[in-house]
C-alpha cells in the first residue's frame, strides 16, 4: 500500500509552487544563526543580517509611537476608564481609540466582523484614498485583509480555472505572484521589465506578450503591476500609468495593481499615483475598468508586518461578481481586528493640530529619510563593485543589482549543482552572514544574475554591511575572475 | 467580446462553494439592522440577535482581562517602562509580556516572524499541549495560524489533487469543511452523525461510507472528526476515539481533528480527550498515524474571534511532507503576531499563585458556568416546543434542534423556492430579529430539517430569546398545522 500522506501523492500544484524569499538560502541562514547561538565563534561573523526580506522592524526600526498607543488602548479598552492612562497615552491616542471602538458593535474588538472589516474602519480607509487620490472612494469597495497576500490569494482563486488562465506579470516579479498562480494551476505569462531604462515598463513589450500567450490559447485574465517595483524599486511615471489603463481597457484586462510601497519613494522628481486615480484622471469610471488596488501595514514607514494588516479596493466589478468575492472572504471569517485598526491608522493618521502630530511627523520623516540615505549608500557601494551594476531605488526597499559573474563562477556553480546567483548568495551568506535572495526566485532575463538586498540594515550598520560586501565581493571576484 | 470578469467567467470551484454560516439569511439580518438604524419601529423586534455564529462577544462576552493586559502591553512595549503601568496591569501580566518579548527576536512585534510562528510561543503551545495530554508535544509540530480556518485550508490544498481526492466528513458538519473542500475541487465523502444516539459516530457507518467511496474511485486521503461537534455538540466518548484511531490506521487515512472547542464541555460525565493523547494513549507513535490538530484562540470561555489566534499541531508527517506544508504557510509570511501571542496565553493561562489567578479563574468559570446555563435552557425550551426535538449540548457552542416541520410549511417552502429549513429560519428572523442557520447549510439527514442556535446571547437575554422563539413556533405551527 502507497504511504498514507507522501510527497509524491500530495497536490502538485503545491510541489510546483515556490517562494524564494523564505526558500533555501533562509533556510540554510536560519540553521547558521543557530550554530552562533550553540557555538560562538564558529563562523566568520556574529551576527546573520537578514536582508532578504522587506522587514523592516527585525532589523530595529522601531514602530511609530501613535499607531502603537491606539492598538494597546483598543486591545485593552478598561485603560480608556483610568486616570493614569493621560498620563501613559496621548490625548489624542486616547480620542482615536474611542472614536474607533465608537464604530465597532458592542465595542467588541474580540468579535468576528463584517467579512469584509468593521464599517468605520473601512470609511476611514476609504476617506484616507480619496484624500490621496483627489476622487470619491467607497466603503463597500474595500476589503480588509490579513495584509497584502490573502487578497492576491483571494483574486487568483477568483479568476483561474485552470492552466488555460493567464495572468501577465513583471519579471523581475516579488514571487508571491508566482506562487500564487502556481498554487491556483494557471499560467503566468511574464512581460520583462527593461534594466537599461531604470526597469521601464514598455507597453509594447506587455502588447507582444500578450499576443504571443493569446497565440497558445491563453485566456489572459489580468495584468499585475507591482509600483513602486519589487524586487525592482522603479517608480512608474504617470504618463507610463496612463498608457496601462488604457492597455488594460483596449485589451478587456483586469489591473491587479500591488501599491503596497505607496509611502515609500525616495527620490524628489518621482511621486506615487495610485491606479484608481490615473483611471479617473483619463476619464475612466467603474465600468471602464475591473481594478484591484492591494495595500498593505507591512510597507511604507510603519513597516508593521507583524500586524498582517492590509486591504484590497476592488472597483469594476458587477455585483454578481462581488457577491463571489465575499464568499470566499466570508469563508474566513474576517481579517485580525489589530490589523483592521493599524490598516485604518495608516489610511488616516494624526493631522495639523492633533497633540501627537509633531512626533508622529518627526517619526515618519525620520524613517524616510534614513531609508532614502540607506538605499543611496548601498546603491552607490554596489556601483563601486567589480562587475556590478545597479540602478537607483526610487522606491520600494530594495534593491536589485545585476551580478556580471564570470564563467569561472558560472561553472562553479554548475558543477554545485546551483543557479549562479544562488551559488553567490550562498557564498555570500556564509562569508558574511548577509542574506540576499538570488534573482532567479523573481524572474530575470535569461543569462543575466542578480540579488535582491533590502536596504533596511540599521543606518548604523550599513558602513559595516558595506564593507563585509565589499570584502567577499572582492575575494569572490579573486576566486573566479576569467 | 465577452465581459472581462463575469460570473460565467470565475473559477467554477468559488461558485460551487457555500458558506451558509454568513451566507442569505445572515445577509438579510444584516439589511434589517439598517433598516432598524434608519427607520426604528419599522419592525416587530427592535434589535438582531445573532444565533448564527460562534462569536461571543459580539453579543456580549467579555475578554479575560489577563489575556488582554498581555496583548496591549505587548502591543506599546513602552508601557513596560512606565511607573505608572503597575497600577493599571497585573504583576504577572507584566512579568508575562516581559517573558514573551524576551522570545521575540529584537523584541519585534511588529515583524514578520517564523513561518510556523515565533520559536518561544510556540514552546509555550507545546508546553501546554504536553501539561493537557500527559504526552510530549514538540514546538516544531506547531504551524500557528490565523484562527483555525486558514489550517484547514492548508491541509486541503496540501492533499487535494483533483475530484478523486475524497475527504471524509461529518454530516451534519461545519460548512468550512464542504467549502474548502470545493475550494480545491476534491470530494467530500459523507458519514452521517446518528441523532438518535446523541449524535454518535459509528465506525461501522464510517466503514461503509469509506467503501462505497472507494468503489467508485474516490481515493479517501483524510476523516475529519470535529469533537466537541459543530452544529451538533456532542462529546465524543474515549472508546469510540480509541475506535476512530484505529480506523484511521487501518485504513491509510489521514486525521483532521477539530478540536477548537476543546474547552467547552458542560457535562460532568465527558470530558475533552485530544486525538493525539488517544493514539498515543493505544500505542500509536508518530510512525503509525498521521495527525492533524486544530486549535483556535476564537473558541473556548476565550472566544476571541476578532484576534485570529490557532495553531495546528501536525505529527506523523514525512520532513518531505513537513517541508511542502512550510512552503505553503511561508508563501502567507506568517500569522498575525497578537493573534499568536493569544495562542500561547490560552495554552498556558494564569496558575495556582500568580496575582491574576484568581480573577482568571473567575471569569473563566463564570463564562463557562453560564454557557452550560444557557445550553440547557434553550435545550429544555426547544424540548418544550411542538414538534421540537432536541438533543443535549454535551459541549460546543450551539443546539441542533429537529424541527418536524408539516406538509403545509414544507408545501409554503416549496412555494418561495425555500428549502423548508431555510423557510422557517427567514420566518423567524423577519418575525423575531433571531438569526440562525438552517440546517442545510450544514447537512442533515434526507427530509429532516434542523436550525443551528448559538447558546450565545447573554444570560439575562435567554428568557426573552425563548418567549420570542416560543411565541414565533407557536404562531408557525399554527399556521400551518396539518
């Protein structure tokens, strides 16, 4: 009899899957992070500096003071009765945190909500959009979510019925997407972003990819465009956002639009324009449109990916298909209540006036401003590298260097039985302890290798990160150069 | 050319899925609300009471104040070096916060942590595990998750490849089981719960249901056994677990046990076994078994729904397996951070001496004294009513009445294109404001027909929930008596 439960008799859709973000290389750090704890001093470095994923509070950035007060008030409403609590908790900490159980029924915040968030959660979200984007927003049009992957998860079941669904998205892709498609057996259908112009995206790449999958009978359901980019960091321009709306509509595609590095850009010519805006800058309305924006607590300064915090607004759809979405988010339930509140705070955080806005805005910039400077030193350090190149983070956390390896490496890593770049990562990892996922876990042209390496080190750390780089960079290149 | 996203044009296993526990009826108690809100004394009850749903506190159910003192001060871990902070929480709060941040690399609550959840929480779920069963339990078995549901998910995406895949489960059953399962497109293959005898489960059933499904070519992966029983609230006797274990091992299946009501039982002659404490208890080691256990922060005298806590505990599992299921959950990042912190608090609650005991231990008997109150109440009330029959809640959260409904209303039914279940729960609602679930949502026998009712509302709300439901039965009955 065949083994109960083995991998040959499990889902393949499942085996196909993969996620390099947590793949081998974090694995094999995990395992060396442990040996420091058991045998100090056995490896060539004390600490692993975990730069493969955008996180930003492990590696210490500490979480904004007001966002922090609400959800411990909430989380504990008997403290709103006490008097000391004025002197623990800002005033207006306190005015929000009532205010927001004021709209949660029974101000029950261990109770199941709406499937889609609590109401006055969802109202305050979609006020923060519309006073983002200059155009209304809905509360019915938002679903709040346990961060931004159960919404992908949510849109990929909705729309793939089987590997004849086709789904076009970046490559360099973040592999949530990857995953995800592979999970729900449909096909990715991939359209590269072009590294020379500072990963530009050229509609007349997205239009031949397209004909090119509609030529094998793909049915090309949608189109993902992940701006601020990941692993990528571009900045799409608005010009560039206008010409994909009017893609999507031309072509009868939904625009699945991953915004979740909507606060995070560093560079003073470039500005975030959400989706939904550029639609109704062009002249589009809901029926011009399917469009999903996903956004995230995970990003941005607040970096609260802890929370699993985050919403989908999901514009363009008939009721019919709405109802499908919410039964499926009504299956589970509803997303944390924590995360609601902090998915709430982000969209609406303290104005001009209130007690807590002088620190809230000290907090913010200074978190800002430290990752522009963070990404600019790193950039500039991997520029100064032997066959290294890398384009400038506009956005996003990270950046995405191309590695021009030398054969010698290359067959190393052959005769390792290893991509290139997962070859250098490894090496990497062990040398110093920096981890970085290789860019084959997002996709990248074939015969060119890079990494993806977030720039949240601590500002403190970032001249040793640099300098531990610097050093294996160097031995490596000594070890392999042709 | 067709419409973009239409309904003719979704993933034909999201349509197939039901979730009648927020489904119709629950959708049109959630229009009256308004209705009440906009237009009071437009309808014959001024208030909705949600019997529909295991969520108690929306009704009222008040948090366990040490759980909560944890939480906030994990959330604003500045609080811990307040003076003030002694007065407003507990000592062992205090000290419990400190002990888990100490756990939590970089004291981060606000990072994504481990995939399976932070190392320290899941020691402290394995701890309890092992205190509650007397077997060892390991904190690399532990996959914390966000509530329950999510698990299960897995678990069928894990072990679903196609429509032959068939998983046995309990009819009636918690309709995330039929909806996942259609979800992923396996089967469900039913074994029917005998009313008669309290809901018992008969191996021999479960043997023949096993059969038939494997003569028609259903490869049967896995039996879900939801104990104590949802809709149903039985108890499950010892000798019939040590029967269902040996089933399993016999058989080559898989067991998915729900066990997220563990700690409610209101009977003095049941008490909760947990399936790995039976297997090991006969002598089964990990070899001989494969077991799945979930548990959830939303049940319990917890009941805290809106925080997303669970775990599911997997033994007898191949690492290559294992490595399948950390992929899967490592796609999702990881569960929210209170949501664990919660898991590991009610695993490992206040004990003998610590300065919270004793009021833990209050509002933990009071909340579980008043369930089983309430339990038999509407029990007794149901029992009480024409053609009414209703078994014991030996533990759960809910009474699965049989409601023996006449010709007249089954005809009416019929009429309004109802299932009659269905019928006289929409009646109820319009006539009462009370919200269950008709029994067709959760399978029943052919041509019986059940309500679920939550055992929920506050105790000082049980008689008028009775004299309303009484009044409704009486005045149905009346019209359309044979």
């Amino acid at each position: 009899m065949a083994a109960t439960v083995a991998v040959e008799n499990l889902n393949p859709k499942v085996l196909k899957c993969e996620y390099a973000v947590r793949g081998e290389i974090v694995i094999h750090a995990q395992h060396l992070q442990q040996q420091l704890q058991t045998q100090p001093g056995s490896l060539p470095f004390d600490e692993i500096l975990y730069c493969n994923i955008g996180n930003p509070q492990s590696l210490g950035q500490q979480p904004v003071t007001f966002f922090r007060e609400v959800l411990a008030l909430c989380d504990h409403p008997c403290l709103l009765e006490k008097e000391e609590t004025k002197s623990l908790f800002s005033a207006d900490a306190i005015s929000r945190a009532k205010q927001i159980l004021s709209t949660i029924p029974g101000r029950a915040t261990g109770a199941y909500s709406h499937s889609q968030g609590i109401k006055g959660l969802r109202d305050a979200i979609a006020a923060g959009i519309a006073s983002r984007d200059g155009f209304p927003a809905n509360a019915d049009d938002i679903f709040v979510t346990d961060g931004a992957s159960p919404g992908v998860h949510m849109m990929m079941q909705l729309l793939i019925r089987n590997e004849k669904d086709g789904i076009l998205c970046p490559i360099p892709q973040y592999p949530l997407y990857s995953a995800s498609i592979a999970l729900h057996g449909g096909t990715l259908v991939p359209y590269y972003l072009d590294e020379k112009t500072g990963w530009g995206l050229e509609i007349s790449d997205l239009k031949k990819q397209l004909e090119d999958a509609r030529s094998k009978g793909i049915d090309v359901r949608a189109l993902v465009v992940i701006n601020p980019g990941n692993p990528t960091g571009q900045v799409l321009a608005e010009d560039n956002q206008c010409d994909i709306v009017r893609f999507c509509k031309n072509e009868g595609l939904i625009l699945l639009a991953d915004e979740v590095y909507q606060e995070n850009i560093y560079v003073d010519d470039k500005k975030f324009n959400s989706f939904k805006k550029i639609a109704r800058s062009v002249g589009y309305g809901e029926d011009d449109l399917p469009l999903v924006s996903f956004q995230s607590v995970s990003k941005g300064y607040y970096g609260e990916c802890g929370k699993r915090g985050g919403y989908m607004e999901i514009t363009g759809f008939s009721a019919p298909v709405r109802e499908q979405i919410y039964k499926i988010a009504s299956v589970n339930l509803c997303s944390n209540i924590t995360g609601q509140i902090l998915a709430s705070l982000v969209m609406n955080p303290p104005k001009v006036g209130d007690e807590s806005y002088a620190a809230y805005k000290a907090e913010k910039d200074g978190i800002l401003q430290s990752l522009a400077r963070r990404a600019k030193a790193l950039e500039d350090a991997f520029n100064n590298l032997e066959g290294i190149s890398c384009n400038k983070a506009e956005g996003a956390m990270y950046l995405f260097p191309q590695i021009h390896l030398p054969k010698k490496a290359i067959e190393a890593a052959k005769a390792a039985n290893k991509a290139p770049d997962a070859f250098y990562a490894l090496r990497l990892l062990e040398s110093t302890g920096i981890v970085v996922v290789p860019g084959s876990g997002f996709g990248q042209v074939p015969g060119t290798w890079h990494i993806r390496c977030t720039i949240l080190p601590q500002e403190d750390k970032i001249p040793a990160v640099i300098t531990r780089f610097k050093a294996f960079h160097e031995a490596f290149m000594a070890e392999y150069r042709d």
